[in-house]
C-alpha cells in the first residue's frame, strides 16, 4: 500500500514503544493523542508507559502523534492509515488529553478505529458553540471519556453533553468523573492511567473490563455517564 502524505507538515509518528520491538506481534496499536501545550502533557506519557507495560507482552504498540500544523482530528486519521500501512490489518484505538481528547473523538469514523479514550476533552459544546460536536461517528466503537469535576479549562458537563448524545447511538460509552480534580487529572493521575489502562486492554485484546467499567457501561444514562472513579482504583482490576 502507499504511503499516504501526512494532512499537514510536520504531522508524524512517535517510536513505538511497546510489543517488545517486534513489528511481527504487534496485535494492536494505541494513537496518544497529547494536549495542546507540551508543558502540560497531562496523562498522555505515564499513560503510554503503563500501556508498553501492561499490553506489551500481548502485542499492544502506543505511539505518539505529532499533529504538526494541520487539525489535530486530520493528524489523528492520517497516524491511523499510517497504521494500518506499517501494521496490516490491527484494531488502533485513539487516546487523547485535552485538544487531543476531542481529536480522538472527532477521527473515530477511521475504520481501522475500535475503541475511543478522551481525557478532559476540549470540546466546543456551550451555549455559545453553534452546533453540538459530531458523534455519528462514535457508532460501533468502545468510549470511554474520563473529567475532573473541577476542570475550569475544559467543561466537564461539555463532555457529559456529548456522552449522553453518543450513548443513545452506541450503548458502549462510558464517562467517569474524576471528582475535585482539575484538568490535568493530577490529584488523581495514578487512578486515570489504571482505568485508561483497564479500558484500552479489554476494547482491544481481552474483551474483558473491570467491574466498574462493567458497570458503567451496562448502566442507564445518566449513571453511566457520571460513574465516579474510586481513589485506589487499579490496585485490585479484577477483583
């Protein structure tokens, strides 16, 4: 296949990381999708570590993507063909922070796309966005959206908003609330990266999801769209 140019100059592909370096295992790839400034990354860089070292042995590969110039949501398509080209025919799941967040959201129609995590996602739903954000194309894929309760940079009842849109057209949306964090996710970082991790593992090689995300997923809006995120999670997954 031809290598498709990026949509916009400097948009690129991180170094693997993950799958122990062989291209020959990879079973799935995870886009980190990173927010708008590099001096507050967010999730995005324990997230791909704990990726590389819950999935890795399975086969899950994480990249980062550099957007360059172009629409964060156009960079996010493109990095999927692009692997769909290096990797053949693997399920990619788009895991954003912030700008980042409402990219992975916006590029899930991708075919290769199964599964969606948005963190604190930017998104433009308000009283003065004109028209709500898209979610047709969320349709048959796995969502999770995680917010602090206390974001004052991204509206956390955005992201509910848009949830409760999505879920009535895809039952397999989640969103947990992250209370009394802000948006970073910091108070609560080791929390965030365990549930994104949980979440990415199951939509993409196990088919299995902890309890809470069980429950979250099963349950009516808008208890599923407002599960709270227990402090100490990931300490006992499947337990």
């Amino acid at each position: 296949m031809a290598q498709h140019a990026p949509p916009a100059r400097g948009a690129r592909l991180g170094r693997a990381a993950g799958a122990n370096g062989s291209v020959s295992t990879v079973s799935g790839v995870v886009l980190l999708l990173p927010g708008a400034s590099r001096f507050a990354p967010g999730p995005v860089r324990p997230l791909a570590r704990a990726l590389a070292r819950a999935g890795g042995a399975q086969g899950l590969v994480a990249h980062a993507v550099a957007h360059g110039a172009g629409p964060r949501e156009e960079a996010a398509g493109w990095a999927a063909e692009e692997v769909v080209r290096r990797y053949g025919d693997v399920p990619v799941c788009l895991a954003g922070f912030g700008a980042g967040g409402r990219a992975a959201l916006l590029a899930a129609g991708h075919g290769a796309v199964n599964s969606v995590v948005a963190l604190a996602p930017c998104l433009t739903e308000g009283a003065d966005a004109g028209s709500p954000e898209p979610v047709k194309q969320l349709a048959g894929r796995q969502v999770l959206i995680v917010h602090g309760t206390n974001d004052a940079r991204s509206d956390p009842e955005a992201s509910f908003r848009l949830a409760a849109r999505a879920k009535k057209a895809n039952r397999s949306t989640c969103r947990f609330e992250v209370h009394s964090d802000g948006h970073g996710l910091r108070e609560h970082r080791s929390e965030v990266v365990s549930l994104a991790v949980d979440f990415v593992l199951g939509a993409m090689l196990s088919g299995r999801y902890s309890r809470p995300v069980v429950d979250a997923l099963g349950a009516p809006p808008p208890l599923g769209l407002r599960m709270p995120l227990a402090s100490g999670f990931g300490r006992s997954l499947r337990g």
